[in-house]
C-alpha cells in the first residue's frame, strides 16, 4: 500500500498552497444562490442525504476528491457539502463531449457547477486533460474526479482509469479524499430524468497523500474507495 | 374550582396542549428520577427518547394548529418520508424507475382530493384514487419498462406501500379537515387529537409495562420485545387515560372504552406488521431521524392501521356528510 496518510513528512506538504483567495466573480455569486436555495433544501428534503465524515472536507485545501460514480446526484451532492464560501473552489472534472455537447448545456453546468470540462478523445497539446486540471490546482481550485470515466450501472463500481494517478504523480503530495456515494444510480440512474427520492449516502475517508508508481496509485486509489463501501 | 373553570373556558385543542405539556414534563422529571436513583444503569436512550417526543408534540401541535393547508402539507410530508424509508429498504430493479416517479407522484395528488373544497363529491375520490386508479395505473406502467422477472414483486410491494403509508396516513389528514360533527363540540382536529394521543400513548405504555413486568412473549418469532404483559397493560391503560380526554369526541363513556380498545389493538396490529416487515429486510429500524426512535416509519407505524379504523367508525356512527 502506497498510502502514507500519516507520514509527517507528507504532512507537511498538506497545507501547501492553502490560503489562496479567489476573486468572487457574477458566476460564483449565481453558483451559490442556486445552491442555497435550491440544491441544498433538495438534497436535505427530497433526496434526505446523510453524510458520514463531513469533517474530513475542510481539513486540507486544495484536494482531490475521488469517487465512484453512478449518477448525476453524484456530482450534485458532493458539490452540496462544501460550505457555500468555499464552493467557488472546488471544480468537478467533466467529460467536455457530454457536457458541452451544446451551447445551453455547456453555459447551465459551467455557471452553476463550474465544471472542469475535459477531453476524452481527440487530445491535442491545448486541450491536454492532464495540463488542464494542474493548471487548475495550481490556481488554487480542488477538484472531484470520477475515475472510473463515465457512470456506472447496477450499483457495481467500474475499474478506475489512470488519469487522476497520471495527475497526482505529476503532483505529489496533493491530497486525496476518497469518496463513496450510496444510492445514487439507485435514485438517478443513467437515461432517467427525474430522481426518485431513495435516501442516499455520502461516506468521505481522511484526506490522504498517495504516491508510488502510476499503477500503484489506481490501485490505492481504488482500494481507498472501496473501503469506504465496505463500512456499514 | 377556579382554575377547573378556567380549564373549561378554553378550547378543546389549547386544552388537550395543556395537558400533552404536563404529560411530558411529568416524563421528564420520572426519567431525572430514574436516573439518579440507578445512576449505574445507562437512561440515554431514554433520555432521548423523551427529548425527542417534546420536539414532536411540538412540530405536531404547530402543525395542525396553524392551518388547514399547512396541517395538509404536514401530512403529505409524513407520507412522503414514511414511502421514502420504505422504498429504500426494499429491491427494486431498475426497471421500477417510472413507475417509482409515479408512486412518489400519487403521494401530493391523493392529499390534493382532501384540500379540494367540497368534501362531499371528493371523498369519493380519495377512497378509490389508490386501491383503484394506482392499483390499476402502476402496472401498467411496470408492464411498459418490459421487463417480465420480479414483475409481480415489484408490482404487489410497491402497492402495498402506498396503501400502508399514504392511503392509511391520509386518513389523519382527511379526519383533520372535517368542519364539525353534528350536535357536539367535537371536530376534526379535536378527533386527530384523540387518535394521535391514545395512540402513541398506548406504545409508550405497552413499552413501559412490556419494559417493567414483561415476562411472557407475544410474537416471538416477530419481535422479541413485545409482550402479553405490554400489550394487556399497554391497551388497558391507554383506554383508561383516554377517557380524560373525552371532551375531545362527540362519544359516551362506553363507546369512548370501545373505541380506544379498538384503536390500540390495531395500532398494536400495525407496529407488529412494520416489526415483520423489517424482520424481512433484516433491519432493526427504518431510519435515524428521530433520536431514540429510529425512522419516521418507526413512530407512524401504528397510526397507519389506527388511522383508516378510527376514520372509518367516525363517519359510520357520527356521520358529517
């Protein structure tokens, strides 16, 4: 296991460029509007999300925050979590070919999610899915990644592709969150367009740095997630 | 003599809040006692248990005291979260999805047959909109997503769903809009009042008998707490107390003693029913909002076969249409 959440000489490195300030801009302002009254009361009232390790969230910035991904209430809820000042900093990577698949998606989920819109085929130097995250790291942005690159069906978690290790071996020392997300295919599977309010989860474990050889990472990575599922 | 006087003067609901206030504050001080008497002994699930039912006098009274389309709401959000609880606990295949939407759907629509004005032409519509309309529509809409295995497990489970916890919890919310009964005082937020306190009081006591004398087991094979020392003392005792609150019904003395018994045997049916239901989905309670209590589903179990009994022989025997 190439975990070393409790090196202290990883620690260190944890609170790295934390204290970044961003400049709030109109976007932020609509962002956070939409998600204090509308987001918020949905998943409180509606979807009734119960979260396990919330404190995990605000130990570390920036971070990346791995999940496993059946739904778009993933997104959602995840991004629901973070105190409505610190939600301008936190940026879900999304597949550009499907999320800005049209001009009004692509405005609707840049504006009120802020997505990180990442190309999934045809990469060139410019659009390279690699450079884009780093840049955003390092502009003081925390990211969520789904690594298994699309949702999944039937409740059973994918394998994880190799992008976010590809990032953190480029990064060392950004931590890592791990996520797992209970219910949501259940609630919101994929083709469907409106939730059927099953109560879902959130379970989040202790922000972590994890370094080693790329296949390493995947593997930590995903064994970090699947711990997670394992609790009950 | 004064005082009884001024009791009398104020209305039955401001009452009945009076006298739910003392209940608890007596609870309240009996668990301080308690707890200092045996402070070896753990009371926090007690002591939770106690706090929890102040804040739910609380929401409950505020709830049906405001207004009528607030009290509706209320209840329709009961329902919803009962169903919530419920469906999260069951199997559903993916190919229940659409017919899923449309059971969460029926919840707002069968509770909008109640704020309809005029009561008298849409009551038919109340009675039939789930065991007919949904019981016929819901299928169909299964048989759509054409996917033929667990069809009729998905079909039955879902159904018995919403008979359990919105067309039984909808009883309440019908009874509590009903204006006046004819020739008494009673009306139908005072008969709410009755059926929710002699409820929940008679799980409360069948608890604290069952907890205290409890030796001889009742559904063992369901719930091993439960027993016939409970049950007895739970019913009889319930009754026994619901004659203090009398003044809320338009019945006698006698018909107030049958009444009640009846209503604490078929809560006590449906606590049971909810107990064998979670057997079968191998939990110990539907949730974990009410502290000390488990899930909503927990607290509303009985009411969801008291409420459409007590319903029922209200508008049999003190018809209001």
């Amino acid at each position: 296991m190439t975990t070393t959440e409790n090196n202290p000489a990883h620690t260190r490195s944890m609170h790295r460029a934390s204290g970044v300030k961003l400049k709030l801009t109109l976007r932020d302002i609509a962002q956070m509007i939409f998600f204090a009254l509308l987001i918020r009361p949905f998943m409180a009232l509606f979807i009734g999300l119960r979260v396990r390790g919330r404190e995990h969230l605000t130990e570390t910035e920036p971070f990346i925050l791995i999940a496993n991904h059946s739904s778009h209430l993933d997104t959602i809820s995840l991004l629901s979590l973070f105190p409505i000042h610190r939600l301008r900093y936190v940026r879900p990577v999304a597949a550009a070919d499907y999320f800005e698949r049209s001009r009004r998606v692509s405005l609707l989920t840049r504006t009120l999610f802020n997505i990180l819109p990442i190309a999934r085929k045809s990469i060139t130097p410019e659009n390279n899915p690699l450079r884009r995250m780093q840049e955003a790291i390092e502009a003081g942005y925390s990211l969520i990644i789904f690594p298994e690159g699309t949702r999944g069906e039937g409740g059973e978690m994918g394998r994880f592709r190799a992008g976010a290790a590809h990032l953190l071996e480029k990064m060392p020392g950004v931590p890592v969150i791990p996520a797992y997300l209970v219910n949501m295919g259940r609630s919101l599977p994929k083709g469907e367009l409106i939730p059927v309010p099953f109560f879902c989860e959130v379970r989040l474990g202790a922000p972590r740095v994890i370094g080693g050889a790329r296949q390493d990472i995947v593997r930590s990575l995903e064994s970090a997630v699947r711990e997670l599922k394992e609790i009950d | 003599m004064n005082m009884l006087a001024a009791l009398k003067s104020i209305s039955p609901v401001w009452r009945m809040g009076l006298l739910v206030l003392s209940v608890l504050v007596i609870a309240t001080i009996a668990v301080a006692v308690i707890r200092r008497a045996k402070p070896q002994k753990d009371f926090s699930e007690l002591a939770a248990r106690v706090r929890a039912w102040w804040v739910m006098a609380v929401v409950f009274f505020g709830a049906i005291a405001v207004s009528d389309l607030f009290s509706l709401i209320f209840f329709a959000f009961l329902s919803f979260w009962a169903m919530k609880e419920y469906i999260t606990l069951l199997e559903t295949r993916p190919a229940d999805h659409k017919a899923l939407v449309l059971t969460f759907l029926a919840i707002p629509v069968q509770y909008f047959w109640i704020a309809l004005p005029g009561r008298g032409p849409w009551y038919g519509m109340f009675i039939i909109f789930i065991p007919v309309f949904m019981f016929l529509i819901l299928p169909v809409r299964l048989m759509l997503s054409k996917e033929t295995v667990g069809f009729v497990r998905s079909a039955s489970q879902i159904q018995w769903g919403l008979m359990a916890f919105v067309f039984g919890l909808s009883h309440l919310a019908f009874l509590l809009t009903v204006p006046s009964i004819p020739g008494t005082n009673a009306t139908g937020r005072t008969l709410v009042l009755f059926l929710v306190f002699v409820v929940e009081m008679s799980d409360v006591l069948q608890y604290i008998w069952g907890k205290t004398l409890g030796r001889h087991k009742i559904i063992p094979a369901i719930s091993p707490n439960k027993t016939w020392e409970g049950f007895l003392g739970g019913i009889a005792s319930a009754t026994l107390l619901s004659l203090a609150i009398r003044f809320l019904t338009p019945f006698s003395i006698l018909e107030t003693i049958i009444v009640s018994l009846m209503i604490t045997v078929a809560g006590f049916g449906g606590g049971a029913v909810m107990s064998a239901v979670k057997r079968d989905f191998g939990v110990k309670d539907f949730g974990s909002v009410i502290p000390g209590h488990g899930g909503m589903l927990d607290r509303v179990d009985s009411l969801c076969y008291a409420a459409p009994i007590f319903f029922h022989y209200v508008r049999y025997f003190h018809s209001w249409d």
